[in-house]
C-alpha cells in the first residue's frame, strides 16, 4: 500500500507530464547534496510507477552514459527502485538494462560495482520470470559479470552478497 504524499506525488506528475518532473529529477542527481540525490532516485521509482516505466526507463539509461560518479550511481539506485516498484513488468526492459548494469559491475570503482551487486539482487524476479522463455542468455552474461565480485575482498562489495 503506497502512503497518501506518494500518491499525491503521482497526481501531481500525471498532471504535470512525467517527462517535465522527471527532467528536474534527474538534473537533481548531479548534485552535491546526497540526501537531494537520494529522494530524487527515489520520485523518479514513483513516476514510473505512476505514468509507466517505459516513460523514465529510457531517460534513466540514457543519463547514465553522463561523466558524474554521482549521477551514473544515481541512475543505477534509481533503477533498483523502480524494478522494485513495478514488479512483474520489470523483464520487459531486461535487455536494456543488463548493458548499464555490465558495465557498472566492471567499473573500477568499489562503490559503484556494490550498488550494481544490490540492483542483480533487486531484479531476481526477472531472472524467475524469464525461465522458460528463451531469455536466459542476457541474464547468463549478467551472472558472469557478478560471479567475481562475489569473491571481492572490499567491505564495500563485500556486503553487496549476504553469502
């Protein structure tokens, strides 16, 4: 059950138009304050949720390529957030998220390759999903990428896998 604020936050964007608040939003992910960036990740969840994924989806993949550390994690928090909030609906954008999600898990940064580790975690009900489906090679290739950083010896990745 969403609260009351969450769901005026949906009126408001259905309204508005998604594209004009999800535009601030995530202008809001480069900066500096972490908190700002945190509740951003979080409204943009929400206007998926409430307007459709395929609306925030394509410009959260498209503001990742940007050179912030910041925003690139941004995007990946937003992503685990909005996987979680629209459920089922999640394996229709597998494919396009298994590219942004390779590359952060091959980044040399340790705190993004953890944030990484959390969206596999957060998206395992696509992997149930597509069983049977003939979908089973993007997320092969996604199990390759986080197979080593199960064995990494940072605190940061290390508390990404509960094993």
């Amino acid at each position: 059950m969403t609260c009351p604020p969450v769901n005026s936050f949906g009126y408001i964007t259905k309204s508005l138009g998604p594209q004009d608040v999800l535009s601030i939003l995530l202008i809001n992910l480069q900066v500096q304050e972490r908190q700002s960036r945190v509740c951003s990740t979080v409204a943009i969840a929400i206007v998926a949720e409430t307007c459709g994924s395929f609306t925030c989806i394509p410009a959260i993949l498209n503001q990742y390529w940007t050179t912030g550390l910041n925003v690139r994690t941004g995007c990946l928090k937003a992503l685990i957030f909005i996987f979680e909030y629209i459920g089922p609906q999640s394996v229709y954008h597998r494919d396009s998220a298994v590219t942004k999600i390779e590359d952060a898990l091959t980044d040399c940064d340790l705190v993004h390759r953890q944030t990484a580790s959390v969206i596999v975690k957060a998206v395992k009900h696509i992997t149930l999903g597509v069983v049977g489906m003939g979908c089973e090679d993007s997320l092969m290739q996604l199990m390759n990428l986080v197979w080593p950083n199960c064995f990494e010896t940072s605190p940061h990745v290390n508390t990404s896998f509960p094993f």
